[in-house]
C-alpha cells in the first residue's frame, strides 16, 4: 500500500505527508500544521491526532501531550479514525518505527 492508496484525496493535492525519512520531531511539526491549519495543510483534527500519534510511537514527548489535548476535542469515532489511519501508515511502512 502507497500513498496514493492510504489517503488518496490528501496526495492528490499535494498537501504535506509523513514520510519514512521523520523522526518524532518532524512528525510533530507536522501534526501541528494539520491541528491549526497552517503551512498549507487543512485545519483537520482527525490527520493531526494520526500524526501525532506517529510522532509520539516515534519518541515525542510534545505530541504526547498534544496528542492527549486533542483526543479531549474529539468524539470517540474520530479517535478511531485517527488510531485506523496511523495503523495504515505504519502497516504501509511509509512511518517506520524505531525496532
């Protein structure tokens, strides 16, 4: 599974993603573009609680805590959708986590 294939409308135009090469720090910076709408990525709770979740397997403490923050905003299915989605980036390979 690609890219393409794990969120198709986000590749398609273009917007930031996570990619193999970020390390927690990385992936927080990122999560944090999706949770306020900034540096071209959509305002979306769901992409930044995944991203966070990534960044957080990856060692950040700071998106352990955003990430907490955030669940507190969000009803239980986005939280699941989160949870699904991080699973796909990992099962995909495209986050890898540390052995």
């Amino acid at each position: 599974m690609n890219a393409q294939e794990i969120a198709p409308n986000l590749v398609e135009e273009a917007l930031p993603l996570p990619t193999v090469d970020m390390n927690g720090d990385d992936l927080f910076r990122l999560g944090m573009m999706y949770s306020t709408g900034q540096g071209g990525c959509p305002m979306d709770r769901v992409s930044a609680h995944m991203i966070f979740n990534l960044a957080a397997l990856k060692g950040s403490m700071e998106a352990r805590v955003y990430r907490r923050e955030m669940s507190q905003e969000m009803d239980r299915e986005e939280i699941a959708e989160a949870q699904k989605a991080a699973r796909h980036w990992i099962d995909a390979g495209v986050v890898r986590l540390a052995a």
